[in-house]
C-alpha cells in the first residue's frame, strides 16, 4: 500500500486546518481540503481512492447529500461522516447511505485517527480482493471448455462416473482433464479449485 | 211706550213700503179734517218722531241688526213724509207749536236735493250723521260735500226718475274724514214750478256694517278651523235621504263621507242600527280612502233628530279625520310591543333608570341574573345592588359618573352585583342614554362577567403553558444552533492539542516552531468558541432592548397582573406600597416587565409551596437616592435555604422542578444592563425580599 489519501470536506477553515496539521503530525498521510460538498465532488474523477471526513452540517449540499452521489458515482472512497450534532436518526440514514464511520464533534484524536484506519484498511482489502480475482480469472481463461465442464461438475460435487455419463465421455477421459485442469490452475486439491473458480466469478456464490 | 202712542202694531221685517203708504193716508185723511185734526196730527207726528229716536236707541238691544236697520230707515221716511205733506198743505200757522214741532221733526236725518244734486235742506239729524251744519251743507253739491260713492247702476237721477222712489247703500264721508255706511231712502217729490226734488232719508250703518264684516270674517275663520281640523259636518235628511248641507272645500273632510248626495251605505247601516235602538246620539269610527288612495280613518260623531212621533228625520253630524292620531297611536302600540319584546329577549341584563338610577323598567334577563321579581326591582336604586364593599354613596357617584358618560365611555363599568341569594357577582356595565318627553332615561346593559372571566383565565393559562412550550422549544433550537456553533472550534482546538501532543511523543525529531503554532492556533479556535458565546448572551440580552422612559408604577401594576393570572396566584393577597408614582425610570418596558414578573412569579410559586400559610404579596416601591428608585418585592413564603442563597443568581440554581434555574440569572443581568442591581434578602419576620434599582429619569425628558 503506497499512499494513504484523506479528503477533508468541511466549511470550517479552522477546522479543516486542525485536522490537516494533526494528520501531518501522525504522519502517513496525503491531505487535501475543501471547503464545500460541491468542490469534492467536481474534482473525485482525478482523486486517487482514499478516505473521505465530511461534515454533516454545510451551506449547499449537506455531508449526508454529498455522501449518496459518492456512493452513486465511485466506491473507490471509504466516508466517515462528522457532526456537531449527532442524533441516532442521522446516524441511521449515514450507515444505509454507506458511510464508513460516524463522529460526532468535538472528538477525540484517537478516535479520529482509528476511523481512518478502519477506512483505510477496508480499502486495501478491497484491493487484495480485486487482484485476487484478477488471479484466477486468468487462471480459468486458461482452461479448455471441456476442462471447464468437469470443473463445474466438481464444483456440483459429483462423482466422475456421473460427469462422465453427463458429458457423455469415459470416466477416464474425465479424471484426465481433472489432472489437467488442476495442472493449470496450479492447484492440489479440488477444494482449492472450487475456491479460485468462485473468485472468479464463473459460479455464484449463492445457488440459484 | 211705542203701542200707546201710535195704535199702529211694530212694522214686519220688509214691511216698509206699506207702512210709508199707510202713513201717507192717514195724513191725507188728517187734512181733510181741517184745522180740528191739526193737534191730533201734530201729536201724532210727534209721537212718531219719538217713536224713531226710541226705535234707534231702545231697539238696538233687539232683534237682528239688519232688521233693526229697516225699522230705523222705516220709521224715518214715514215721519220724513208726515212732515213734508202737512208743511206744504196746510196752511195753518201755528207758529210756536210749529216751532217745537220742527226742531222735534228736524232730528230725522233728511236732506234734500235738487235735480243738480245741490243740497236744498239738511236736518239736524244730517248734522249728526255727517257733522256738516246746515249753513255749510246749503247749497253744497251733495257728492262733492260728501264723497258720495254709488255704483254706476245706483245714480240717483235716473233711477229715481224711472222708480220715483229707491233705497241703496252709498258710502260717504263725515266732516272729520270717517268713512260711513249709508243706507238711503230716496223719494221723489216736486217741488212745483216742474222743479223736481228729492228727499234723501239717510241711516247710518256704519257700525252694522262693521259688526256684519266681523261676523263674515268669524265664520271665514271658524271654516278654516273646521278645514284645518279635517272636521266635516253634516246635515242629512233621513226622510228623503239626501244631504241637505255639509261643509266644503277640504278634501280630507270630504274623503271622510261619501262625497255625494247620499251617505255612505256602511255609514248607514250603522246609523240605522242606532236610530233603531233608539238612541240620540251615536259615536262610531268607519275607514275611509284618500283621494289619492291611501287608507284613513275617521272619527264620527251624529245627533239623530226625531219629530214629535219619535221619527227619525234628520241627522246632524260631524267627522274627523283621525289617520295620523290612529297612526301615531298604532306606532306607539308597536312601540311598546317592540320594547317588551326587548325586554323579553335581551340577553344581558337591561335596566331603563331615571338619571338619578330609579329602575324604571328591567329585561327578564335582569330578574335572571339578580335574582329578584320585576316587581321588585322596579322602583329601587341601581347602586341598592351593588356590593363591591364601598358605601352606597360613593357608588351611586361613579353611577352616576357613569350616566353622565353615557356611550362616551370606551369601556364597561365593572361592579360587583349582590344577587337575591347573597352571591356576589362580577358584572361589567354599559350605560347608553335616551331622551323622552324632555325627560333623560338611561339604559344599563350589565353582563355577567363570570363566563368571560373563566374563558380569559382559560385563555391565559393556555397562552402561558403555549409560552412555555414555545420557550423549551426555543431553548432546543437554541442549544442545537448552540452546539454546532461551539463544535467547530472545540474540535478544531482538540485536533491542534491531539497533534501537538503527537509531536511531543515524537521527542527526538521535535520541532520547536511547529508546536507552538499548532497550540497558537488552538488557543485561537478556543478565544473563537468563547466569542461566540459572547455573541450569544449579548443578542440575548441586549438583542432587542427598546429604551424608553416609562412610569415605574403602571410597569409593576401591569407585571403583576400578567404574573398573578395562574393557578398559584390563587389566594395571594396584593399589596401595594408605591411612593412618587409619577416618577419616570429609562428603561426596556418589556425587560423590566420580565424581571417583575419573574420575582412576582417566584414569590407566588414560594408561597404556593406551603399551603395554609399566610400569603401576602407586598410591591413597594421608593426613592432611594436622586438617581435611583428601589422596587422590593416581599413574600410571606419560606424564604431562601442558605446553601441556595449564596449561589442565587447562577444559572441552574433552582428549587423547582420544573424551573430552569435560569429566571434570576437573566433578570440580574436585565437589572444590571440596566445600571441598576437585583439582590435578595431573607426578611427577618420569615419571607423573601428581593429588591433591585433602576436610574430615575429626569423631569426633564432628554432630547
């Protein structure tokens, strides 16, 4: 993980000052203000992912408004809300909106500071994941239509008698793509290649 | 006197001519008889002649004038004749009797004219009528003398040459210029050498004339009464059935009976029914129509007049036109229907009072609320009823203030009233008054005021728990805008504090510069957050404030009103105690307002808290010094706990459960933006006493 990029939305001056000068003491971060909703969002194409301190209560496009469209248009961006008054109500409606987190002001550093470890780790595994997925997408390109037949059959759970009888082979043709396809995706045991083809997305998760 | 003198019976009206001629006759017959006759005859005339002047003066008395008249002018020629014929015929000469027989003769006013109308003899009785003598009148022209006025048809000459003989009225003139009635008797006579003559018997009738003008012009007026009166008078003839005489030329009069020849059918028939009962007089009233159309009615009234048999033959009868009396009684009639219907029906209490407050008339409403009968009311005095604690005397005063106001007054009177059963009530007056027949009525309007009393209560009490309501909702919004205000900063000083403590932890790398900028700036943020509170208790206190100088006296009365209107005034006893009531205080009339309020309020709440104590409120005001006036605000209530009292004036230092602990704080500050102070004591006989000052404004108002 290289760069660890905060977005500090807030139409308090002194406040988005105070937060830059902590973040630059704890230090590992990249900041960078402004000073309304509207801002932010005109500028997201260009920002690398990271996370996102919004204030609740702004002139123009409110933290909660400003908050939907980004979820609308990127998911690249983990938001912690912050507010100087927070009631449950609010709390609520920023969670199903798709808030990270939510502060209420005046705070305390620490609590602060782990927000935006929490945001930035759930960035990093969603990177993980998506390089992951990458992996054995590629893996399963590499396969034949018929290795990718048996590798569904498998994934069914069925004997190789019955993947034969169902694709109409021998059953011995059948345990050799098996051999090959594990080959392939480099793995030792059927359990594993089911857990690559499920990454990859060939089955769904859920039957159905 | 005249029958044994003259065996000739009094002469009939109209009977003149006759009589002349008999006159004549028994003079021709006289003659004859020669000288033997003469005494006889002389006696006779002079009898005659006596008979005249007894005629003019004794018969005035009697009879019509104008008859009277022809018996003068009569008797007159008759003697006027005897004269002349024995002068001219006989030839006896008897001159003493002659003598004594003419001067009784020449009383008789005669004169004669010749044909030229010159004067050839004048009498001693033309003397009295005209005051010419015989010396100037001889030889006069008679209309030249006289300004005789006879109308072109009357001239003497040619008449008399045509009738020998005629009788007209002239108008003339005496010697001192009156003008005179004359009737005259005109004989024509010759007196031989064919020079004709005329003896000209004259009667002044001048008074006849005048009291004849007078009795047309009374009977001219008496006509114009009858008209203006609308009285018609009749007189009709039953037995032929025909009108025989009524009065004329008013309309009204007329329109009240049938215009024609015959009654009015349904004005007979009860005439009829009155004649048949045998009665002599009748009175009915019968509606008749105008000319125009409109409907009238009259008044009439006849005498039946019966003839020896007991027929009716006759009926005499007048009418009056009654319609504007009949309207105006029948106005009158609804009138009063219409003021008991009022009476009956209007819902405050009603009074009609004489000035001095005698009831004269009550509404049903007024026997409700009091509590009395009509007939027990009436006839008593307003201030008998009203129990308001001072001597009736001093009611009846503002009574009576009040009757003088009338509907000037811009608000009621507010009287307590002692109904019949002893209960006392609050009812507001209305006083409004009327003049009748010259006599000042006044009209009371008094409503019980129990019903609006209850619902303002009502509505107070609700206005203030709205007030109440809409302060803690206020208080919310103001706490929420509050914290958002004050969050910013307080985050921004945690974030600066949390970095620099970041950079202390960082010891070995410590930058010196960085760290005091990063508490620089917090230490700003937090000066920002205090600012901002600042800014807040000044638009609270200062916000608004509206300077004027106003009178202490009516801002504590006033305050107190507005404080005591709740539950816990109940049964607080109000006590007022206020030196130099005129004097001025600059101050927020509102603000000051709050402050009384809140002490009134609080010491009301105080005592409400310790039920079957003593509850007196004392509001005393004084000067203190020359600029400052002292309000104190005393209760009878438990006083201040000591551990309360130190802390008194902090905000959320409060006794009450409900209470913010705001109210004193806020007012201390009022008193002291004011340039006064607020301060409280325990009274050393148990109580609170809170007093604060406020600057005294200048007699002078400045600016």
């Amino acid at each position: 993980m290289s760069e660890r990029h905060v977005y500090i939305v807030d139409d308090d001056e002194g406040l988005r000052q105070s937060v830059e000068v902590l973040l630059d003491a704890a230090g590992g971060f990249t900041t960078r203000a402004f000073d309304s909703g509207e801002a932010f969002l005109d500028s997201l194409v260009e920002l690398p992912a990271g996370c996102v301190l919004l204030d609740l209560n702004m002139p123009g496009l409110d933290g909660l408004l400003v908050l939907r469209r980004l979820q609308q248009s990127d998911g690249r961006f983990e938001t912690i809300l912050l507010t100087g008054q927070g009631d449950i109500g609010i709390a609520v409606e920023a969670m199903k909106s798709g808030a990270a987190d939510f502060i209420e002001k005046p705070y305390d550093n620490g609590m602060l500071l782990g927000a935006l470890a929490g945001g930035f780790e759930r960035i990093d595994n969603r990177e993980r994941e998506a390089s992951a997925i990458q992996v054995a997408r590629s893996n399963i390109e590499r396969l034949t239509p018929r290795e990718r037949d048996v590798l569904l059959g498998l994934i069914d759970g069925k004997a190789n008698k019955i993947i034969a009888y169902e694709l109409d082979i021998s059953p011995r043709t059948v345990e050799i793509y098996r051999a090959n396809l594990m080959d392939k995706l480099g793995v030792r045991s059927v359990a594993e290649a089911v857990r690559i083809a499920f990454t990859a997305g060939i089955v769904p998760v859920l039957p159905g | 006197m005249i029958n044994s003198l003259s065996d000739k019976p009094l002469p009939e009206r109209g009977g003149h001519s006759t009589r002349a001629h008999d006159v004549k006759q028994s003079a021709l017959i006289r003659r004859a008889r020669a000288r033997r006759t003469i005494d006889l005859t002389a006696v006779t005339a002079a009898g005659l002649t006596g008979s005249i002047l007894a005629v003019q003066t004794g018969v005035a008395g009697i009879g019509p004038p104008h008859l009277r008249a022809w018996v003068i002018a009569a008797t007159i020629a008759a003697a006027a004749a005897c004269a002349w014929t024995w002068l001219r015929r006989s030839p006896v000469r008897l001159h003493v009797r002659r003598r004594e027989w003419m001067d009784a003769v020449d009383l008789a006013p005669v004169m004669v004219v010749d044909d030229r109308n010159v004067i050839r003899h004048w009498s001693r009785g033309c003397e009295y009528i005209y005051g010419w003598s015989a010396a100037e009148a001889l030889g006069r022209d008679r209309g030249k003398l006289l300004h005789t006025q006879i109308d072109e048809a009357e001239q003497l000459w040619p008449r008399l040459k045509a009738d020998r003989r005629l009788d007209n009225d002239v108008s003339e003139r005496h010697r001192d210029g009156r003008d005179l009635a004359i009737r005259q008797h005109v004989e024509l006579f010759d007196q031989g050498e064919g020079q004709p003559a005329a003896i000209v018997s004259v009667t002044d009738v001048t008074e006849l004339r005048r009291a004849e003008a007078a009795l047309r012009l009374s009977e001219a007026r008496l006509a114009t009464a009858v008209s203006i009166q609308g009285i018609f008078i009749y007189e009709y003839d039953l037995i032929a059935d025909r009108m025989i005489w009524a009065t004329q030329g008013d309309e009204r009069a007329e329109s009240t009976a049938n215009p024609g020849a015959t009654l009015n059918p349904n004005l007979r028939r009860t005439l009829d029914q009155a004649i048949a009962a045998g009665r002599d007089r009748t009175h009915y009233d019968f509606a008749f129509t105008y000319a125009d159309g409109r409907e009238g009615l009259a008044e009439g009234w006849a005498r039946i007049v019966r003839d020896r048999n007991g027929r009716a033959i006759r009926l005499l009868g007048t009418h009056l036109d009654v319609t504007e009396r009949w309207q105006r009684e029948q106005a009158l009639r609804t009138g009063e229907a219409e003021r008991r219907a009022i009476l009956l029906t209007v819902p405050d209490a009603m009074f009609v009072c004489s000035d001095r407050g005698i009831i004269r008339a009550c509404s049903a409403s007024a026997c409700r609320l009091f509590g009395y009968a009509e007939e027990d009311l009436i006839g008593r005095q307003v201030s008998d009823f009203i129990a308001d604690g001072r001597p009736a005397s001093a009611v009846r005063r503002e009574l009576f203030r009040a009757f003088g106001r009338g509907a000037a007054a811009t608000s009621p009177l507010r009287l307590d009233v002692r109904c019949e059963s002893g209960k006392v009530i609050p009812v507001g007056f209305v006083v409004g008054t009327a003049r009748r027949d010259g006599v000042r009525m006044v009209v009371v309007l008094g409503r019980d005021l129990r019903p609006a009393i209850a619902s303002e209560e009502r509505f107070h009490r609700m206005n203030n728990d709205l007030a109440q309501v809409s302060r803690l909702g206020m208080m919310g919004e103001m706490a929420g805008a509050l914290a958002h205000e004050l969050s910013q900063p307080l985050s921004a000083v945690v974030n600066f504090l949390g970095a620099a403590e970041l950079m202390l932890s960082q010891g070995d790398r410590l930058q010196r510069e960085r760290l005091r900028s990063t508490i620089d700036r917090a230490s700003e943020q937090a000066s920002r957050a205090g600012e901002i509170i600042r800014r807040l208790r000044a638009f609270i206190l200062r916000g608004e404030a509206d300077m004027r100088a106003e009178r202490l006296a009516d801002l504590v009365r006033e305050a107190a009103a507005l404080a005591l209107f709740n539950a816990n005034s109940f049964g607080v006893r109000l006590t007022y105690a206020l030196e130099h009531e005129d004097r001025l205080v600059l101050g927020d009339r509102v603000q000051i307002q709050q402050v009384l309020v809140n002490l009134i309020r609080n010491a009301a709440d105080a005592m409400a808290a310790h039920p079957g104590e003593l509850r007196d409120l004392t509001i005393s005001t004084r000067v203190t010094s020359d600029h400052l006036i002292e309000v104190a605000v005393r209760d009878t209530g438990p006083g201040i706990a000591p551990e309360i009292l130190e802390r008194l004036f902090n905000p959320f230092a409060t006794t009450k459960r409900e209470g913010l602990g705001f109210g004193l704080a806020i007012s201390r500050r009022i008193v002291e933006a004011h340039g006064g102070q607020l301060s409280a004591i325990n009274a050393p006989d148990g109580g609170a006493i809170f007093r604060f000052t406020l600057p005294v404004m200048d007699e002078e108002p400045v600016g």
